[in-house]
C-alpha cells in the first residue's frame, strides 16, 4: 500500500472519482455512484462546472443529500452527506490539475518536515488486488498506531491521549487557504476570491455545497478526509513552531486524524504540548476534547483502547451462538459503538454464513442481535446481514413476517437515522412489501424518478443527462434474495486480522 500523496495527478483523480472514495460507509449493493461519477467526469473534462450553471447553488439549502446516522440509540446523532456529485467531480478535478496537486503534495512534505509529529491517516491506497483501499487505512492502524505506540514504551514512559470536539463539523472552510497558502497570503484582500488558488477553489466548493456556510466540511467521504488532512497537517505545523519555543527536545506524537497520542517522558511537557495545541486549534476554530483527554505513566496498557483490552481480557470460547452473542451484549454495555464490537459482529458474521449447524433457539438469537444493532448503530449493516441468515431459518413465513414487524417496530423508536432505514428496507424488502420507508433514499428502490440532490442551478440540458442516470443497479434490485448473499456479506467483512488476532 501507498499514501495518497505518492500519487500523481492522473492516479490521484482516478482515485477520488471510485464509488467507494465518494461515499466511505457502508450502503446496500445495488447502490452504485459510479456511472453517474464517470458521466460528469466526462462532461467536464473539457469544461468547467461554471459552463453549466444557471443560477449559484448557494442559493439552495438542499444541495447535498443528508443521511443520520443515531450514534447511541437515543439522541446523539451524526450526519453523513451524499455530496452533489456535480460540485464533487468538479472539486477532484480542481485538486488533480498538475499544478495545484504538486502544491498540495509539496504542502504535505512540509507538515511532515518534523519527524518527531507523525501523521499516520492520510488516505492509502491499496496495492493489492486482493486488498480494497479501506482494508489498507485499517492496517495503517494498527501498523502505525497501536503498534507504534507500544514500541515507543522503550523510549517515553508517559501518554497523553486527546481528539478534537466535533473535527469535520467545526472545521474553517476558509482555514483550508491558510493551510495551503499562508494564512498571511490567504488573507490578502486580493486574494480572498481569487479562484486561482487552490485552497479558494476547495473553500468555493465548499460553500456551494453548504448554503454558503463556511464552518464545517461533509463527513463520509476519502476526499473530505484528506482536505481535512490538509487543515490538520497545517496545525502540526503551527505545533512544530510552539515546541520549539518552549524549548521541548524530548516528545514523540502520533497523530491519526483527530486524535493524538503524546508520548513525554514527564507530565509537565506533555501539558505544555497539548495547551500548545489547544491555543493552535482555538485559533482554527477547533477544540479539544476534554472528556476524552487522558494520561497514563503505563504506556503499553494505554497504547491499547480499552475495548479492546476489556475483549481481550473476558472473551471466551463460547459453547455456541447464544453465549458468544451474550458475550458481545455484554461487550457493547461496557463499550458501545465501539470499534472491537465492529470487529467482532463482522467476524460472528463471517462463521454464521459458514456454519451448517442447526440452532434450536433462533428466536433468542434474532433478539440479541437486534438489542445490540438497537444500542449500537455503528454496527447496523453487519447486524442486518446476520438477522437476514438467522431470519432465514424460520420455516413459518407467518412467524417470520411477525417476527420482522417486531423488528423493524423496534428500530422505529431510534430517532434520527436514515442510515439504519436504509439496511432495514433491505431486510424487510423482499420479506414484507407492506413496510414502507418514507426516506427519499429509501423511495429510490421503486422509484427512479426521486432526486437526492438538487440540480436546479444547472442548465437543463447537463441537468437531465445526470438526472437520467441512477444511482440504483435494478438488476441488483429484481435478482435481490431475501436472505443477503455472500458478495453482499464478503463486501461487508474487511480482514480482521490486521486489528484484533
């Protein structure tokens, strides 16, 4: 695997226009964005996104396509966005033109002159055939973080952990130029709106989206991820300058995204170091986390994330489904939406698809998964994989369309979550077609003519050329089975081993 910024202009474009880098989560199989991708990529190759514009999107509020994701089951929520694809491609071509890519890689190179600040989240890329983008980012983890972190327990016998509040939500649009240009230079009247400049251009691109709001920048997309990268790589910069001010030779920190591990081999440097970045961030707009900044004297244990720790500690083997499942319940009241229950579900999933067993107690099974899909939403998408095998095991279709209205009544009580209707039309979808799902999303199964986004500042002409492409595969739709299929599950399971083996 390689970073994102070893590539040049031509791989790094084909990279950000894949489906699975213009949307990061998970979502049934027969959405598919890339035809739609490719088709304005075409159309703007010789063009720009102004030749095709009738009014200013940041007239409109509804530009981009706004999914819920519920975090706890109650009411802490987060907002994934479907970019409009239009101002999507037009972003990755303005990032990929020779001249503003070797900027932003050159911009890269000095965030990282300071090797004692590690940045280790920049998005990878995959090899390997065999090896999908993401399962790179997830050994990059584990690799240069958690591994990293226990090797460096020979060298500093003090941590601090801490992540920033809210990052891409809180995120200065316009601190995207300071980044890349200086924030002295990007200040400049004259340069303001000059469009020329890249860290304008994304600023631009941004607002178009967004209303015209310059705070915030979406969440659930690679390339998000790496102009988030950019206003990151900028603060380690800015920190770079305060250690040495303060005179600090003796530190390592890791970074990965939002969250930064510094390893000092006493606390009071470790406090100066982060109130220096905390004095950075508050100046960009940004602010740490207090509730989860923490420091230890034991590194090795701290290197762990107590999830995991806890799994390591009190798993068992377990005799058979019921008590393995019990286990996981009893993983996700001590550690919700945690990252090992993630894992975990997804490996449960993987021995529920191979095993021939008979089970004798599905009914309990059913209930278990949905409480924990019910306290957890993260891991809604594997939860409906393994309550479609085990649904499929009830023989009396009256029990099995009973026990599915008891489901989907449950998950009906989660506010704000799009996300979960979306996994739960796919359970019920083939199973009941009385359970009806008002999100637009959802309504896109039966009905191709609904529009996520809103193309009415285009000309007509460019409007109805992406409006006639779908973003559902209906062959995927009519050839849908009731019980999830083993591509639907393979695409699901990322390689565990690199995290929790």
């Amino acid at each position: 695997m390689k970073s994102i910024i070893e590539l040049n202009e031509n791989e790094a474009r084909q990279f950000f226009l894949k489906e699975k880098n213009y949307v990061n989560f998970d979502l049934p199989v027969y959405f598919s964005f890339q035809n739609l991708l490719n088709l304005i990529d075409e159309n703007l190759k010789e063009k720009k996104l102004s030749d095709y514009k009738n009014n200013n999107p940041r007239d409109f509020d509804d530009i981009n396509y706004f999914i819920l994701n519920n975090k706890d089951g109650k009411y802490a929520w987060r907002q994934f966005q479907l970019i409009n694809p239009a101002i999507y491609v037009s972003l990755v071509h303005c990032i990929t033109y020779k001249e503003n890519w070797e900027l932003i890689k050159r911009k890269f190179r000095d965030y990282q002159i300071n090797d004692k600040i590690e940045c280790k989240s920049l998005p990878m890329v995959s090899k390997s055939e065999g090896k999908t983008d993401k399962e790179s980012q997830i050994f990059t983890w584990w690799q240069m973080i958690e591994q990293k972190s226990i090797t460096l327990s020979l060298d500093y016998h003090y941590m601090l952990q801490t992540d920033i509040t809210d990052c891409y939500g809180s995120i200065y649009t316009h601190s995207i130029s300071w980044a890349i240009h200086g924030k002295l230079e990007a200040k400049k009247k004259k340069n303001r709106t000059k469009n020329s400049l890249i860290g304008v251009a994304i600023d631009n691109h941004l607002q178009d989206m967004s209303y015209g709001q310059t705070n915030g920048i979406p969440q659930g997309s690679t390339l998000m991820d790496l102009i988030a990268e950019i206003v990151l790589g900028y603060v380690d910069e800015l920190l770079t300058i305060k250690i040495v001010k303060l005179g600090i030779l003796d530190y390592r920190i890791l970074r990965y995204r939002d969250d930064y591990r510094i390893f000092t081999n006493n606390p009071f440097n470790a406090a100066q170091i982060t109130k220096a970045l905390s004095e950075i961030l508050s100046d960009m707009g940004l602010k740490l986390n207090i509730g989860k900044t923490e420091a230890s004297d034991n590194v090795i244990k701290s290197s762990l994330k107590p999830d995991k720790r806890y799994w390591i500690t009190n798993r068992r083997i377990a005799e058979n489904k019921q008590k393995w499942l019990i286990q996981l319940f009893l993983l996700s009241e001590q550690f919700p939406n945690s990252g090992t229950l993630d894992t975990q579900m997804k490996f449960f999933l993987e021995v529920l698809k191979k095993s021939k067993k008979d089970d004798s107690n599905i009914e309990s099974l059913i209930s278990l998964v949905t409480e924990i899909a019910y306290r957890n939403p993260r891991v809604v998408p594997t939860s409906i994989m393994i309550l479609s095998l085990l649904i499929e095991k009830i023989t009396d279709k009256d029990n099995k369309k009973q026990i599915l209205k008891k489901i989907h009544s449950k998950f009906q009580q989660i506010p704000n979550s799009t996300f979960l209707k979306i996994w739960l039309q796919r359970l019920t979808f083939k199973l009941d077609t009385s359970i009806i799902y008002d999100e637009l999303i959802c309504q896109l199964i039966i009905n191709n003519d609904i529009q996520l986004w809103n193309f009415d500042w285009l000309n007509d002409s460019f409007k109805q050329k992406i409006k006639n492409k779908s973003i559902i595969v209906q062959s995927e739709v009519q050839t849908l089975k009731a019980i999830v299929t083993n591509k639907e599950i393979d695409n699901m399971i990322v390689n565990n081993a690199y995290n929790y083996e």
